[in-house]
C-alpha cells in the first residue's frame, strides 16, 4: 500500500544462554513507539511532496491519474530533506534509488495520486490525523502476526488466571484459619496454656501470606510483559519520555 512499510530486523550475539525472541521483541517495540507517531507527520509530507513531483512532471486528470512515464525519475522529495552530516550518505543512496523506482511500483503512482485528489485542497492536506492508539497498535501490526509473542501472551493469560484462583483458594484457607487464630487467642487470654494446635495455627497463616504473595507477585510480573504486546505508548508516557530526552539535549 501507499505510505506503509514492514519493519523486519534480527538480533545476531554471542551470549552463554539464548535470548528469548520476545524478549527482543519487546525492546524493539518500545524503541519503535518512541519515533513511530512523528514518522506519521513526515510520511504524510513526503507522499504529499511526491504526488506533487507527479503532477507537475505530467498532466493529470480530474480522478487525480496521471499520464507520466512510468520509468521517469520524480525528484521532488529530495528538496524535503537537508543532508549535511556525512553519517547521511547511506539515506542520500537509498533516497536516490526510492526517486528512480517508485513510480515504476505497480499501482503506486496511481494510488498516491488518487490519494492526494481525495485528501487535498489547495495543496493542503486535510486527512484526519490517525490516533495514538491506531498507529501504535503492537496488538495488529506485530502480536497478531508474531508466534512467539502470541505463545508469551497466552502464558501470561494463564499465569494470571492461575494466580487468582491461587489467591482466592488461600485467601478462603487464610480467614478459616484466622477465625481459629482468634479463638486461641480468646483462650490465651483467659490464662489457658499455649496448644500445639495454636502454634500450628500461627505457623499455617505465615505459609498462607507468603503463598499469596507469590501469587501476586507472579500476577503482576505476568500482567507487566502481557502488556509490553498490546498498545502502551500513550501520551502520558510519550511526554515521560520527553522529559528523558530534554535532559540530554539543551536545545530541546
């Protein structure tokens, strides 16, 4: 399609142990969120300049086609971009070759231009802006699609729904077990001598806390990564991250 892309990348290391493939995943994914939403704004401008280099290259019609040869060269985003640094000489190449080859793309002259007819008024672009959660959405555009990071969703599920029956089994255990507690101590108090039973009742309810701690602690570790594969960057943490990257760079 016009202005999409697939993102595909590979870790290569030499480590002891294996890192999981998920665990890759969800660092890429929240690098990715930090730049994704702004590339919005500069895919909008780039298709718009593009269109433009179209139109002016050759006549169009009232649908917004054009008659342009499909071989020619369309130069009109290169004036979008300043490369001064000499790290930009890769960009530089691979701009140059996006300029040759993209009109020659199946259909993709044809849609951008109707695109740009549909979304245009004036040269301004009035396209409503898509939301944080349609264009970070990790669900449909890499969870969906990703085995590993499917199979880690469904582990997560089932940590979590084994972590609340857990709590509730010891949650039912530990107040049975308090009403016991409390009669011993009734008993204590009236001066009657320490039971066997009522250091077994006081043993048991120490048992019973730490089983459930663990059961919420496993709730929480698996409700934090289930999360990492689903939307999570919105505006609230993208103005966090801001405050990161002001501290780094005074200019900003």
């Amino acid at each position: 399609g016009t202005g999409k892309s697939r993102f595909m990348s590979a870790a290569i290391s030499k480590t002891p142990i294996a890192i999981p493939r998920w665990l890759v995943h969800m660092n890429l994914n929240n690098f990715l969120d930090q730049d994704t939403y702004l590339l919005v704004g500069q895919n909008r401008a780039v298709l718009q300049r593009e269109a433009e280099g179209y139109r002016l290259a050759g006549a169009t019609t009232k649908d917004g086609s054009c008659n342009i040869e499909g071989n020619s060269v369309n130069n009109a985003r290169q004036s979008t971009y300043v490369y001064k640094s000499p790290s930009e000489r890769m960009g530089v190449r691979i701009g140059k070759f996006f300029d040759a080859t993209l009109s020659r793309v199946p259909n993709r002259k044809e849609a951008l231009l109707s695109w740009y007819h549909r979304n245009s008024n004036n040269n301004v672009l009035f396209e409503e802006w898509p939301s944080r959660e349609v264009v970070l959405d990790r669900y449909k555009q890499h969870t969906a699609i990703c085995q590993n990071s499917m199979d880690v969703v469904r582990n997560c599920d089932a940590i979590m729904r084994r972590s609340k029956i857990a709590a509730v089994q010891e949650s039912t255990m530990l107040s049975i077990s308090s009403i016991d507690a409390f009669k011993q101590s009734v008993a204590l108090l009236a001066g009657k001598i320490v039971t066997l039973k009522a250091v077994r009742v006081l043993l048991t309810n120490k048992l019973l806390f730490a089983i459930l701690g663990l059961a919420a602690t496993q709730y929480w570790i698996a409700s934090r990564i289930r999360r990492e594969f689903f939307f999570k960057f919105n505006d609230a943490l993208h103005r966090r991250d801001i405050k990161y990257i002001t501290q780094n760079w005074a200019d900003l």
